[in-house]
C-alpha cells in the first residue's frame, strides 16, 4: 500500500455506511484505522468511512492484485 499510484490498477470494491457501493484506488490508502467504523485514510487526508472491517480491506486489495500478478500466491 506504498508507492506511487498506477492510474487505478487496483480498485477494490467497498461499501459506505450508508449501504452504498463505490470503488477506491486502493494504491492511495495511506492507512486503516478502526474507532470502531473502519476509517480510511487517503494520501490526500480524505477519509472514507466504510462496513467492511480493516482486515477485509487488507483481504480485497490482497486478492486483488493477486489476481492481477502484482503479489506472489
């Protein structure tokens, strides 16, 4: 979750508070805090509220670039 972005190579897909489904580039995660809503923290200093806990998070961007080649199995 370091690095310079790659114009959106890894989205994952997430669920606001409200129930409602968006996509985040999850190269500009800057960090996961939960308080106990799951906050993340954007390199620009947004922060999006979601439902997925931060462990999920960590699980979707995984499997995501797993499957895109750009982490080892």
């Amino acid at each position: 979750m370091g690095g310079e972005p790659t114009n959106g190579d890894t989205m994952v897909k997430l669920t606001k508070l409200n129930g409602r489904e968006f996509v985040l580039n999850s190269d500009l995660i800057k960090f996961i805090e939960e308080t106990p809503d799951t906050i993340i923290t954007l390199r620009d200093q947004e922060k999006v509220i979601v439902r997925e806990d931060a462990d999920e998070v960590i699980r979707r961007v995984i499997e995501f670039r797993r499957s895109e080649r750009l982490l080892p199995d």
